[in-house]
C-alpha cells in the first residue's frame, strides 16, 4: 500500500486528472492477456518524459515499484504489478507518432503508440513499418520494444529489435538518457538501445522510439500449400528458404487447428490434411513477386504438397489467411484453458520438433494444436486443458516443462516473441546457467540498482 | 611489468608456444592502424575457450590487464595495450570456420577468421556474408563484432550487429555465457548479444559468433554519375533511397579526392566535377537489377548529374570502383598525415554536413579530401595536415573538433564504423551527457568490476 504522503506527491506531479488509486482504476489496470491478476496501489498518466523523471526519481527514493504498461496485451505478465506500486501507463498523453520523416525514413514515436496507427500512417506516405504482432490492432510501440515482439513478417523483415535505431529513456534515478541515431551507423559508446529492446521495462522507461522505416513493397501474393504430413510441411518450409527464396511470411496450422477451425467456421479446409502452409512473398516489381511465387510452388511440390493454390485476388488471399487468422480462437474446442507458448527452434529443426511435441501428446493424453510462424522456426504451442481441473493444469504445466527442454535441446529458446515476464520465470534455469543468470543480475542492478522497475520480472 | 609468476602461470595454462614476452614480439603486437604505439607485457595466443577462461580468471585475481586482439587492424586503438598486460590474439588457434549451415543460413566462426575468407567460404554454396569493411582482406570477425564493423554494402544490408545472431563469450572472471540463438526470434532474458557487439573488448573475450548469412544475390550492376557540385550530389544520394530504390552501395568522392586519384593514376577522371557518385544494385532477377538501375539513373539526373555510365561488363565495373578503392591513399598528396573520421549524419543532412565542412577547411586553411559511404550518412572526413610539424597537428585536431561538433549538431555520430578506442575518447564529452557517460561506466563495472578488460577505452 502507498502512504499518502507519496499519494499527494505524485498528485502534484502529474495533476489530479493523471493520477488515481480508486478501486475501479486499480481493477482496470491489473490485468494482462495471461488472465493473471494483480492490483497496483496507483496508476498514473506521465504527461511527458519530464514527468517520467520526476516520478521515477520519487519512486527511486522511496522504494516504491513502478511497472511501465502499455496496452496490457502480453502474454506473460510482463505489465502486471506483481509487486503493487505505481502503474505507468501512456495511453492518454504520451501516444502520438512525433515525426515521420520520409527523407531518411524513419518515424519517432512516443511509447503509447499502436502498432496499426504507425502502420497506416507510414504507408500513407509509401512507407513501411514490418513489425506485426498479433496484437497489432491495440499493442503499443513501446511495448513492442519492451518485449521485442516479433510478428508474420519476421522471417522476411526481422522482428522490432531489427528496427530500433534511437531511444530515448529515463533511468530509475530520474536521469533522462539518449541511445542511438538516425543513422545505420552508429558505433559510439555502448548499444545502449540494443540492452533496452527486450528488457521488459525492468532497466529504463522509455520515453521515445526511432524507428527504421522501408519504402512499401508494391506487390504482395498469397499462396496456400496442402501437405499430407507435419514432416513434410516442415521439409518444405525450410528448404524454401535455404534455396533463396525469402517469404514474407510462411505460416503453417496442424491438422488439428485445421480441424477446429473447419469444425467452427466450415470453409471447407482439408480436414484430412498432415498441414496447411500459407506464404506471402513481395516485392516492387510484379516479375520478381511472380518469380518468387514460382520459386515456393516448385519446393512445396517438390516437398510432398498435394495441392498448391494461389490468391487471384484480394479477396482470395484472405480467404486463404482466414484459417490462420482465425486458428487461436477456434482451438477452444479442445479445451477451455489454453496454456499457449511460443517457443521457436532453427528451421531445419521442425520437423524434429513437431514430432517430439507428439510424443508428449500421446505421453499425457492431451490435444496440442501447433500453428505460427514457421518461416523463422517459431511455433505457438497450445496445450489444452480443461481449465476447472486443477489436477489438468498440473499436467498441463509438466507437458509445457517437457516441451520447453525439448526446444532448447534442438538449439531454440523459450521465447520466440511473448517474452518471459511472470509466467515463463520458471523456466529461466532450463535456458540459461547460473553465470548467465547472475550477468543479468548485475545487469539489471547497473540501470535500476534499487530494484524498483518492474521488480520480479524474467527471473531476476 | 609482469611478475615472472605471473608468466610462469599463464605459460601453464597455454604452453610454451603459445606465451611470448619478447622484445620482437612486444613490438609485433603494440600497434594497429592508428600508428600509435603500446608495448604489452605479454603476447598470449589462447588455444580453446577453456584457454580463455582460465587466462582471465587469474589475471581477474591478479589484476592484470587483458586485451583481445584481432588483426590490429583498427582505426581507433581499440586493440591497443595502453595500460600493458597481456595480449589475447586469435590468429593462431582460434581462427576457424566451426559450420556453415546451409539449411539455417547460418556460419558459426571462432573470433579469428578473416572477414573475407568467411565471405568467400559462404559464398562457394552460394550464400552471403554482407558486412564488407574496408579492412575485410585482414580483419577478423572477432574485430568487427567488437567495433560493430560498417563497410560499402550497409546501406542495404546493414552492419555487424546486424548480422550476429548469437554469441558465445567469457566474462573477466573465467564463466564461459551464450547469448542469443541460431533463430530470428529469441527473446529470453536481456539481449546480451546486444550490448556485447560495439563494446570494444571491453566487457567480455568473445570465443565464438554465429552470424546470420543471406542467398547470394545473383546479378550486380554497377553504375557513376558525375555532379556539378557536392549539393546536387548529395541531394541525390538521399533523394534516391526516399525514393524507394536501396542500392546496396552509394559511394562519393568529393573534388578534391578525384583530382587526388587523377594525378596519381591518370584515369580521366572529371577533374572540374563537384562530385562523383559511384552506385551498385544488386538481386537474384535481372529485370529488378535493370528496374533499379533505371530508377537511380532517373534520380541522378533530376538531380543535377551531368553524365550517367552503367558498367557493361565486369571490368567496367572495376574501372567505374578503382578512383573509390584508391581514394584514400591517393589523398596524401593534401599532407603526409591524414587525421581520418568517420563521422555519420542522417542521409538528408549530408548536404549541410558537407557546407559546414567547406567552412572548416577555408577558416583554417587545411585541405579536407571527403569520400565514403553516402548511402548511410557515412563521410571519411580527412584533415590533412603536415605530420612533421606539430603546431599543423594541433590545428588539424582543432578543425577536427569542430567537425565533431557540427555532426552532432546534425545528428550524427562521432563514429560511423572506427569505434572510439583511445583516439575518439577526448571527443566522448561533446557527445554524451554525464548521466550516459555514467550508465557506460555502470554498464562496464556490471560485466568488469575489477577494470581488467581492455581499461582505459570508450573515455571509461
């Protein structure tokens, strides 16, 4: 519980309009997307990078834990106040798009920026932001940043850590701090901005974001490939792309979500199918797109496909995206508590992967629908349980433990794009050694040497 | 001086082989591209990763200095001995290419190979290795991971830290970490990989890289334009990228560069021309390699250029590369030392950057030669002053301060790809507040608490 002491403070600072600790604010800002609950003691709306400072310095004094939050759309916990304190959300002042500069093709934004807005403003102006996570519609900037989301477009265009070029921040003792350039090259001092991608608001807040925009490809095509088995969708994903080819996106569901999504939408999917691959490839030229397209049919043909099948039109193409896009919502019929992970291994390591995902499928009679972003190795993982049973869950959670050793034993990580935040901190130790855990440590201490931004994230 | 315990015990660790602390071979490793001059106490070539660790945990114990060394092909001091102790080199042992994995598009290399035997190892299956730094022919990728190496394909492609995907390294006190994974997602845990790349030798010995690789583009075309003034030229460097065409170089020379390399070589070269700007594009069909060319040759003219010439041929190309390959050896007609930066602005200041560089050079009556990589806001900016005399050496650092400053007024960077090593510390304070300046030396202390890795670099 805050004193009110520290109440009227940050009151003074930011104004009564900006600052609250009512029961409903309190509700309204203790959730996230793992349906985790944790009240803060405060929530308040920085006006600017100055306000930021001042709170940040108060906090620092007196202890007080201050947990940055964006839309609250993460997946593992990385905006709950787990610790209580303060609430630092952007939404209502820091959240306009500052620059678009189309001489050097960059954006600056302020953290409380959605995706979809930056989007489609840079492509008013033919430009282009590749980033797109899931939460696109409603996931800000600066929590992309934080946990360095990935998206459908990683394996053409990289991930958001790709497109941070400049950050400005404001450490835990208030002091603001600039890192990087609206250059490609900038190798003076530490890569300040390269520690703070990722870092789950537990080292600075971020009070600016440069970013690195494209010219919009003219150009993009859908294909869809229907493949008889896991094996030999995977096969195709990887050799497609080890022979040159980069899509923007190679999706792919199993032949479970295929179901789900047939049995609640009835598109007529191939229930029978092993995997449903979905690519989309781009470009500023109709006959390097074209070339591209040829290039993915003959692989996937090559690789066992049954059927290849590609968008004619606008509408086609997202016919084709339906069943993906609708995969995570359509899954539910297997159970109704979805522990969802991401982890992401080499590409040549799928096939492997899916088939141990199987076994551990068999091993505790639990429905595991796979889909994602196969294009860079990255598999959301759904093991479903019947949410009521806690003896379920428990089992649900040894199934999770199982397939996590099994990704980092092919060379993957935990987390391909959620992040660790709460809910992965306990399977730090099967990624990382002690050394490793204690340089994040004194890593950690090095920005906030008081523990007081976002305290008890990632493990640390 | 080292105690003779002290050698006595790292001889234990390597064997006799691989310790020195000759004259010879204090000479042979005191310098680097800088010409200034640090005799170590010791020349260490460590055999494994486990050499390393135990190196390091005894002079951690002993406070002995440590500093990695490449080929000590540096710009900046960086792999200068300036507080003595010992020399970690790689060339010996630690200089091989561990896989190339052509189903991940990944090379794995120990920190001793040479940039380009990587290039030419990865590009018999037919992949690429982007990052291409003047030095490429003798530095090692140890070396350009640890100053985050530039070169002329960044415009494009980006730089090191663009490419490093994962590390494996060895703290001050002997624990061996990994960082970061063989996929283009992976967000658990702070990005160490991050902070290590740039960081100069200076928070941990990096041991092992594994680095992103590309298809090879099948086609480049090379193309020049020759400019009236370094105005036009420059409007049309960045004109041309907003336009949405990214040639993978955008080399310029500025007058007094081509009437350097004309006299020594007699080429024909414009003599009268502002500026020559030399363009290469690249990409696996022909048609998009011609529709680019297409596209520059258009921004060139509307720009100003008087003439535009595409290569027709390889040896075209090489003839159109030679007056950029030879420019900086050419220019020493201007002095016998050449004080050479590597400031960075963003592309659309470039014209600006170079005015106020024109005034520099009247208000002290120095010629200042200028060529480098436009396509990223890159300018080798040469000060060239007459060596013997130490009164034009003082006003060449004069002019060169100022040159700093008006970069950084731009927003730009003290350096583009050299690093700041010994030679750009003085200059640290006109670019980062002490708060930065304080968070570098916290950042450092969290990795190095006893200062035995590369002391005395960065301005820390």
């Amino acid at each position: 519980m805050l004193e009110s002491k520290h109440i009227d403070f940050l009151k003074d600072i930011v104004g009564e309009d900006n600052c609250f600790f009512d029961k409903a604010h309190k509700i309204a800002y203790c959730y996230d997307a793992t349906k985790e609950r944790y009240e803060p003691d405060c929530v308040v709306f920085p006006r600017s990078e100055e306000d930021i400072s001042s709170i940040l310095r108060y906090c620092n004094e007196n202890a007080i834990a201050v947990v940055p939050r964006g839309s609250g759309s993460g997946f593992t916990g990385g905006s709950l106040p787990s610790s209580g304190g303060v609430i630092l959300a952007f939404e209502k002042h820091l959240n306009k798009i500052k620059e678009i500069d189309i001489k050097n093709l960059v954006a600056v934004v302020e953290p409380g920026v959605i995706n979809m807005d930056l989007q489609k403003a840079v492509e008013e102006v033919g430009l282009f932001y590749p980033p797109d996570p899931a939460s696109q519609d409603y996931s800000t900037i600066g929590g992309n940043v934080s946990e360095n989301a990935g998206g459908m477009r990683a394996t053409k265009y990289g991930i958001t850590k790709d497109f941070v070029m400049a950050l400005r921040a404001v450490l835990p003792n208030g002091e603001i701090i600039k890192s990087g350039k609206r250059t490609i090259k900038d190798v003076a001092g530490f890569n300040t901005t390269g520690i703070l991608v990722g870092s789950e608001g537990s080292l600075a807040v971020i009070s600016e974001i440069t970013l690195k925009l494209l010219p919009k490809p003219k150009y993009t095509k859908t294909a869809m490939g229907i493949f008889p088995s896991i094996e030999s969708a995977m096969n195709a994903v990887y050799k497609t792309i080890a022979s040159g080819i980069t899509p923007v996106a190679m999706e792919f569901l199993d032949n479970l979500t295929i179901r789900a999504v047939e049995s609640k939408y009835k598109k007529g999917l191939p229930t029978d199918a092993g995997a449903i691959l979905i690519c989309d490839v781009d470009g500023s030229l109709i006959e390097d797109v074209e070339y591209q397209l040829k290039a993915v049919e003959e692989k996937f043909l090559e690789n066992g496909a049954s059927e290849f099948k590609k968008a004619n039109s606008e509408s086609e193409a997202k016919d084709i995206w339906f069943s993906r896009r609708n995969a995570s919502q359509s899954i539910t019929i297997y159970g109704s508590k979805k522990l969802n992970e991401d982890i992401t291994v080499p590409r040549s390591k799928l096939p492997e992967l899916l088939e141990e995902i199987a076994k551990v499928s068999k091993k505790y009679d639990l429905k595991i629908p796979c889909f994602g972003h196969t294009g860079d190795g990255n598999v959301h993982t759904n093991v479903m349980v019947e949410g009521g049973s806690k003896e379920q869950l428990e089992i649900g959670h040894k199934a999770i433990e199982e397939i996590f050793q099994i990704a980092i034993n092919l060379g993957g990580t935990l987390s391909g794009e959620h992040g660790i935040g709460l809910s992965k901190a306990p399977f730090m130790k099967l990624a990382f050694s002690e050394a490793e855990m204690e340089l994040f440590r004194s890593i950690k201490r090095a920005f906030d040497p008081n523990n007081i931004l976002n305290p008890g994230k990632m493990g640390l």
